[in-house]
C-alpha cells in the first residue's frame, strides 16, 4: 500500500514534464521499460524532470538491482542495427536480443546504485548508410530510507561519550557524519560499523537539553509531498545531563605522537582550570579508574592561563585511542579528572604502490609525463598526514579511502615536467620517497620512416608487395620523419630500431648479408617532451645503404634481389614491437642477345613481280637463323620471361637440306622475325613458332614465312 502511494506521487511529478519538448531519444524510442521483480517502469508513464533532463524512474531494493529492459523503436520498419553500449555502472547479464520487428530486450545488473551519478543506457544505431546515431536514455533510481532513534535511556553525563545504536532499513544510502558536530551544548556524530548505524553524543552543560539532528542520503527519495529530497525526517529528543562523578577536562589536542626514540621532553597543552588542581604538581595518566592501572602519560602542571585554562607538559609513554575508552587523571593511585584523547605512532610508510591504467598494483614507483595513476600510502597513523606529492596534480575524488592505515591519491602527471623525480612531502617535510619520472618507451608503427630508392619518399607503413625498380637503383635512403613520432594526445619516446640487408642474385645466388644496428630516432621539436630527451645516441642523419654495402645497389645486375627487414628492438620495449619486410628488385623490360635457331619446315611466300600474285613454295628443310632478337620479361613475375621474342637478322634458307633434288632452292634473307616459345621450362626439347618476313638476296625477292623451328636446352 505504501509503495503505491510513492508511485502515485511520481506519476504526479511527472506529470509537470510534459510541456517539455522531447529529446532525440524520445524520438527514436516509441517507449522504454524496466522490469525490476514484480514492478514495471515505462519512459511514457514514469518519467521525471531532474537537472533539466527527462528521465525515467525506477525503485529498488538492493543496490545490485536486476533489470530486464524492454525497448520499441518509434518506427518499427527502420532498417539499422541497434547496440547497447558498455559502462563500469552496470553488467550485461543477457545481450541485447530483437524480439519483434522494432523491439529489443536485454538484461543487466546495476553495481551500487546508491553510489552511481549519472546513470544512463547508451545506445548506438547504425544505419544502412554507414552512418552512426547516439541515444541515450536516462535513468532516475531512487529508495525509500528511513532512520529511527529508540534511545535506551534520556541521562547523560557532562563530558562522557555516550552511544546510541539508529535504526535503518537502508544503511547503504545513509550518510555518515564523521566530524564532530554541536546542537544545544551537545557535541554528536554519526559512524557506521559492522553495518551498525552508531550515534555518539558528549554534552557540555547541566540541564533538560533539547537535541536534534538530520542525515542525509546517497541516492535521493520521494518525500511526503512527492518531491526529490536527500534529507531524512530530523530527529528529536531531549535528555538530562547530570554532573559527572569525576569531573571531565578537555585538552587542546585530541591527537598526541609517541616519540619512539627515547626523548621524554613532553609537548606542551593546555587543560581545563579545574577546581582542586594544583600547579607545579605530576599526575599520573591511567586507562582505568581503579587503582593498579597501566601508566599511560604524566601530566605536570605549570602555570593557570588567563583563559581559564592551565599550561601543562604531557610526557606519553603507551598508545592510546579515544574509542578505547576514558583517560583517568591521577593523584597517586586516586583518580580526581577524567579526559580522553588519542596517543598514536608517528607516520611512518611501509610501502607505496602505483596503479597505472590497465595494469595491476605495483611497487615500481615510476611514472610517465602526461599519464594519471593511483597511489596508494601504506603505513602507521596516515590519517594525521598531509601528502603532497611534488609538482603533482592531485585528482582525488572526495570519496577517496584514508584511514590510519592506507591512503589512496589519484595523481595526473603533467606533461611539461621538467624533474627526473617528485618527491613526496608530509606536511612541507620531505619522506623519503618520490615518483620517478621516466620516458615513454612504445613502439610505434613506422608510419614515420621514409624508404627512398629513387622514385621519391614512400611511407614505409604503408608500402605493400614486392617494389619493382625499372631504373638503376643509385642508392636506398632511409630517413625518418620525428615530428611524427609523439603528439599531444600519446607519447612513444625513443624508437631503437635495427636492420638487415641480404641481395641475391637472379639465380639466388647470395651476394651480401650486412645488419646495421643502434638504430636511435629521437621525437622531434613538435613533441611534447622535446626538450627532456637524452640525444647522446641518437641517429642523427638519414641511412644510405651503399655507405654500408660492399656490392652498390648501382653495380647490381638486371633482377638482383634487395631483401630489406626493418624492426624495433625487443629488449628496448615491454609490448610487441613492430616488423617491416621488403622486397627490392632491379627490374628490366627487354633483354637484348644473339641467338642461333633452327627452323624447319618453313612454309615461305615469295612475292614475284613477273607473276600475277605471290607464289608458295612447299615446306623446306632445315634452316638455319642467327638473329639479334628482343626477350621481354614478365612485370608479375620477377626475371621471368613472356612467350615471345623480336628479333633481326641473316636466315640462311633450306641449309641443311641433302635432298639431292636440282629444284632445292637455297637462298640467303635478311628477315624480321617473332616467336612464340612454350611457356614451360622443364623440358630439353621444345618446338618454337616462327613468324616474319625478309629479302632474298639471290632471288632479289621479298617473302614471308611461317613454320616451327627445333630448340634444345643443355
């Protein structure tokens, strides 16, 4: 029933939202609804105004909430692909699923409601067209808390610390009151321990006292009136406050450090001018009332001040602290006053640890120019420490954990540092320790090396294949482009790289081997950390290859091979490095030789000028051709050859026919002839096609031919 009552008080809230115009997700989104255990919440039905937002609201019961969640599009028919975005404020239990044609559904469990701002679902919507859209729907989670003071008595004593335990149904959403807070001559706060809401009051004066106080809330709630408010209902109550049996004296300090190493010189305070207290008088300092208890400091009394208070020197021997209980001011073994403070170790810091982005908690203190880590203090009273870290940006959310024992600190390292080391300062005192500013170190892709083999700059990471060079290659320059290596927005640091060099021959045949190490390219001018950069190493011209190589790259023959590997040092990095392979070679279009064949079979056309056309001869014997020919290589496939060659040259006709038939005509040409070779190389014997046209000399007549010819390979 009183859950109905909240959720009719939203509805009515949310009704002040609709004169608001509607946002994108609105307009894409038909409607949105959660299911969280037996109750729904749904965009058109509980949405509320906060922060200028619309936003859906839902309740819950456990700040690790399951929901399932129900979306329908506004057009149903849109084509697209809708995806569900990740956060760190919730986990994806079931994936987001299309039900039916423009709805979807998923499931996910919150983290700690009570603690997350902003909560949201990030959609994104990918259309056809490539092109992306961003929604958001955002959420309003809100419980109900309540907070109830059933004291167990109304007395109270001036001085004495006295507890109360609260009642809550939620003490996940309620906040705590740390520092000591005064309402009617009542000092009070509220702690929280082993999931126990504790109240803790110590009055200072005589007397009916009406006391009250509130608490606020993590995670908002409806009052009453149906409004979003942070703060609970103030409680209220009224005690009696009675004189104490041993009157209660206040100190100024409610913190004193032992000193471990032997100086009892004692600190000076100042103490309430009690009745009966006599100056230039020790007393003894006794956890216990009864006589026989451990001495824990002497108290001598030097002077009254004219504040009502008295001068005194407080020598501390053991620890103490205020939850432990009262402090007895002593006359010998008689106690006569009553106090409490706390007697603690001097900071001390056992052990500091760095929590960089992706990695796990380390005791290597090193740190990067520009990067944000988490520091965490390890030791001895750090609660009464005031860190400082040199030069250091200190990032720290508000709900960063210090305690006695751990202090956390997210420090942003500036870019522009200029020191090898921060150091780590308590209270303007130096510790001891201290961040060590080291270099970034990455490797990065070699988008900023250039290769030069004289065809002009070519991006090293961006060259791909086998490299075809049709010219003589005069020389290979590698140079590099440091501007490019860091940017504002990422550091790389140094680049050591080293490189190999192996040629071969056309027939594989290896001609050098040469690796060039120390390899040092240094970020240039543009970077960041220009001027903080060690350049005693650094590789400060271009690389030519021929000032390394025995065999120039200009003296090598036609189809040489030029194998080149460029690649980061391994042992300079702690991530992959990166590997570049190329293949150079000196390429040719023609080969140029002579060549012996031997046609047969000749099928020859004479043009006879006394004859009305052309006169065909029958197919000859053996002739033989020595020709000045053309070879034409393969531009695909390296020192390989095409089917065909062009050539010129003598063409002694049916030489070596021993027919003994008077109507052999022999003749010398002077001819132009094309051939065809077989395409495989394998066999000894093959039968090339022969093609052209020439002049007999002995004739004096032209012609043209056709025919095999016989070719052997030894």
């Amino acid at each position: 029933m009183k859950k109905g009552i909240i959720i009719s008080l939203i509805l009515a809230c949310a009704v002040v939202t609709k004169g608001f115009s509607q946002n994108n997700h609105e307009k894409f989104f038909k409607d949105v609804i959660l299911h969280l255990d037996t109750l729904s919440f749904s965009m058109q039905k509980n949405s509320i105004l906060s922060g200028n937002e619309k936003k859906l609201y839902f309740e819950y019961n456990s700040s690790s909430e399951v929901c399932e969640v129900n979306l329908l599009l506004s057009e149903p028919s849109k084509k697209g692909i809708l995806n569900l975005l990740p956060s760190g404020d919730f986990d994806v239990i079931d994936s987001l699923l299309r039900t039916a044609e423009g709805e979807y559904q998923f499931k996910v469990q919150f983290h700690d409601l009570s603690k997350t701002e902003f909560l949201k679902f990030r959609f994104t919507w990918n259309t056809l067209s490539d092109s992306t859209q961003i929604h958001e729907v955002n959420l309003f989670p809100f419980t109900q808390s309540h907070v109830y003071f059933f004291p167990s008595g109304e007395e109270l004593f001036i001085g004495e610390e006295k507890i109360f335990e609260l009642v809550t149904d939620n003490i996940d959403n309620v906040k705590t009151i740390n520092n000591w807070q005064t309402n009617n001559d009542i000092d009070y706060r509220v702690s929280s321990r082993f999931d126990q809401l504790r109240l803790h009051v110590i009055p200072k004066a005589l007397g009916q006292k009406s006391f009250s106080f509130q608490l606020e809330t993590f995670r908002p709630f409806l009052d009453s009136l149906g409004k979003i408010s942070y703060k609970l209902p103030a409680i209220q109550q009224t005690f009696w406050v009675k004189q104490s049996r041993l009157r209660f004296v206040n100190i100024d300090r409610n913190d004193i450090t032992l000193d471990e190493n032997g100086k009892k010189d004692g600190v000076e305070i100042q103490l309430d001018n009690a009745p009966g207290l006599e100056m230039q008088k020790t007393y003894r300092i006794e956890n216990q009332e009864e006589p026989g208890g451990g001495l824990i400091a002497e108290l001598f009394t030097k002077n009254p001040l004219s504040n009502n208070r008295v001068l005194c020197i407080l020598r501390v021997y053991n620890y103490h602290r205020e939850s432990e209980g009262y402090l007895f001011i002593k006359d010998g073994d008689r106690a006569k006053y009553i106090t409490n403070f706390s007697i603690t170790p001097k900071t001390q810091i056992s052990k500091i640890s760095l929590l960089h982005q992706g990695m796990d908690w380390s005791s290597n203190l090193n740190v990067y120019p520009g990067e944000t880590v988490d520091v965490k203090i390890e030791g001895e009273s750090l609660n009464k420490a005031h860190f400082r870290f040199e030069d250091a940006e200190d990032i720290s959310p508000d709900t960063t954990l210090r305690n006695e024992n751990i202090a956390n600190y997210k420090l942003k390292i500036p870019i522009s540092v200029n020191k090898r080391s921060l150091g780590l300062f308590n209270n303007g005192n130096p510790t001891g320790y201290s961040l060590n500013i080291k270099e970034f170190q990455d490797p990065r892709e070699f988008d900023f090396i250039t290769l030069n083999y004289g065809a002009g700059d070519m991006n090293l990471a961006q060259i791909k294949g086998l490299i075809m060079s049709p010219k003589t290659i005069r020389d290979i320059v590698i140079d590099f482009d440091r501007n490019k290596i860091d940017t504002p927005e990422k550091l790389f640091g140094k680049q050591y790289l080293k490189m190999s060099v192996k040629i071969t021959g056309r027939n594989a045949e290896l001609i050098e081997l040469r690796d060039i190490d120390n390899i040092v390219v240094v970020p240039g001018e543009k970077s960041p950390r220009a001027s903080f950069y060690d350049r005693k190493d650094e590789t400060t011209t271009a690389i030519s290859l021929n000032k390394y190589l025995r065999k120039k790259s200009y003296d090598l023959e036609d189809w040489a091979k030029i194998e080149l590997s460029i690649e980061d040092k391994q042992e300079k990095y702690s991530s992959t490095p990166f590997k570049k392979e190329l293949e150079l070679y000196v390429q040719k279009q023609t080969k140029f030789d002579i060549d012996v064949s031997f046609p047969a079979g000749l099928l020859i056309n004479t043009f006879d000028k006394n004859s009305s056309g052309s006169q065909y001869q029958n197919f000859g014997g053996i002739s033989m051709a020595m020709m000045a020919q053309f070879s034409f290589y393969d531009q695909e496939r390296p020192g390989k050859y095409k089917p065909y060659k062009i050539g010129a040259g003598f063409l002694a006709l049916n030489a070596f026919n021993l027919s003994s038939d008077p109507n052999v005509s022999r003749d010398m040409g002077i001819v132009v002839i094309g051939s065809l070779y077989p395409t495989r190389k394998d066999v000894k014997l093959t039968f090339p096609l022969h093609m052209g046209g020439g002049y007999k000399l002995n004739e004096g007549k032209w012609f043209i031919l056709i025919g095999p010819g016989i070719s052997v390979r030894l």
